[in-house]
C-alpha cells in the first residue's frame, strides 16, 4: 500500500479556545473523558486510606461515634422524639446522606486548589476535578450503609417496599453536594477565605437540616421555607425509603429538585466561565 508523501510525518492535533456562549458548556466532555474520571476517583480513595493505621474503619467510626453522641445528647437528654424509631436508628440513618454530602462538599470545594499541578500542566476537563472529589465518598457511604442494615437487624426495624426510590435520595444528595462544591471551587481558587468558610458552613448547615430531629417539630408555617434546603428532602427521602416513617411530602421534594437544578446549572456556567483564569490564579 502506498503512503502518500508527507503523511507519515502527520500528527493529529487539537486545538483549544476558550467558550464564546454563556451556556456552551461542553458536558459531553464528561462521557468522553470518563477513563480518567474513574482514576481520579480512585486515587482520591486510595491517597485518604494510605498509612492510615486502621484504614477504612475511620469511614464507620465517624458516623458511629456521632451517632452515640447525638443519642446521649438529643435523646437522652434533650429527649429529642424519633417517629417511634429507635433514636441509634433514626440518628445514624440521617448521618448517612449527611456525612457523604459533607465529605463531598468538603473535597469538591478544595480540589481544584488541591490539584494545582495538574491544572498548570495539562488540559482536561476542569469539571472533572470536583465531580471526582464528589464520588469519593460513596465508598464511605457503602460501608456505613452496612452498619446501618446491622442496626435495624438488632433493633428489629423492617425496610419498606420504599426502600426502591433510594437510589433518587443518593443521587439527590450527590446532587447536591456537587452544585454546591462547583460554586465554591471555583470561588476557592481566587479567594482562599472560601476553605475557611467551608467548615463552619457545613456545621451550621447541619442543625438547619433535620439530622438529629424531626421534621416534625419545625412549625408549620415555617416548613415551606425550611424545605428550600435541598438536605431536608434528602434526609426525610432516607429515612422514609429506609425506616418507613414519615411521609414523602411531595412539596418537599419538588423544591428540593428545583433548588438543586437551579444551583447546578448555575455551578456549571459559573465554574466554566471562570476556569479559563484557573492556571493563572492558581
């Protein structure tokens, strides 16, 4: 076969120009990337878990420990109501969602900071970075998920057939955790206040979420705005698709949807706009 004179000496190439429209985002970068998305996960799971002395059994003491504490504090004390459900129960099924879109929250918020070599060096989809630091921690939530199963063995609470719409619940609160990490890792690279903020945000966000309590004590007139926070469809999701008690107000769980949305398109436009500046900044 002959080659024609010249080609063999051809290479391809690519040519990268910044976005002209406000909502070309390129998505579809995403799927064609996904190799690399996969590794990135994987080494942000194996760097948390390396020379640790007890490995993973950091990812079920946390929730455990917390989860003790709350019941001596909010039930025992405070003498907090659970829906008839064994408070341990009630407590560590809501720490389930919540401490998965904390660590997401957390990661996504610092990785491009955290991934400054590899930002200045080569091209790739920035938008893998705080989409790969917000499945990392489904690991955590994997392991976790088992002690909870654990738990309502020994406290003899049944599943429901609503255990089915759980998979809605998980990929809300990913959700979640990732519109709002876009927003912040973006402002993160230019402001470095931003990780300072994180952590107490994420406390505050906590109480303002029904993790320790029910929805049930938030005054009436108050739940319309209280469920403009995506983590209360979430949880109330979690515990109603896992223990059965409560009811999936469907209000709620439309704002939630619709206040996600709103965050992650906006995350997305926000983020895409500004990480033509993310190599120089940095």
């Amino acid at each position: 076969m002959e080659v024609p004179a010249g080609s063999a000496t051809r290479t391809p190439s690519v040519v990268i120009t910044p976005l002209k429209g406000l909502f070309q985002l390129d998505l579809a970068s995403i799927w064609r990337f996904r190799e690399l998305l996969y590794f990135l996960v994987w080494r942000d799971v194996i760097l948390r878990f390396k020379q640790t002395l007890i490995g993973g059994a950091w990812v079920i003491l946390q929730p455990v420990i917390t989860m003790v504490i709350f019941t001596l504090i909010f039930s025992k004390l405070a003498r907090i109501p659970s829906d008839g459900v064994p408070y341990p129960v009630f407590a560590f099924c809501a720490l389930l969602p919540w401490s998965f879109f904390s660590a997401a929250l957390a990661r996504s918020s610092s990785s491009v900071v955290n991934n400054a070599n590899l930002v200045t060096k080569i091209y790739f989809p920035r938008l893998l970075i705080p989409f790969a630091a917000s499945l990392g921690p489904l690991v955590d939530l994997i392991f976790s998920f088992l002690v909870l199963l654990a738990m309502m063995v020994w406290f003899r609470v049944v599943p429901t057939w609503g255990l089915l719409a759980l998979p809605l619940f998980l990929w809300l609160a990913i959700m979640t955790a990732l519109a709002v990490g876009l927003w912040f890792s973006a402002l993160n690279v230019r402001y470095r206040d931003v990780g300072n903020i994180i952590p107490f945000l994420i406390q505050a966000w906590m109480y303002a979420s029904p993790v320790a309590y029910p929805v049930s004590l938030v005054p009436q007139k108050w739940r319309l705005l209280y469920s403009l926070n995506p983590m209360v469809g979430v949880i109330e999701g979690f515990r109603w698709a896992l223990l059965g008690k409560g009811s999936l107000d469907p209000v709620m769980l439309a704002l939630s949807l619709v206040v996600v949305s709103a965050l992650f398109f906006g995350g997305v436009v926000f983020f895409k706009r500004t990480e033509q500046t993310f190599a120089d900044v940095i």
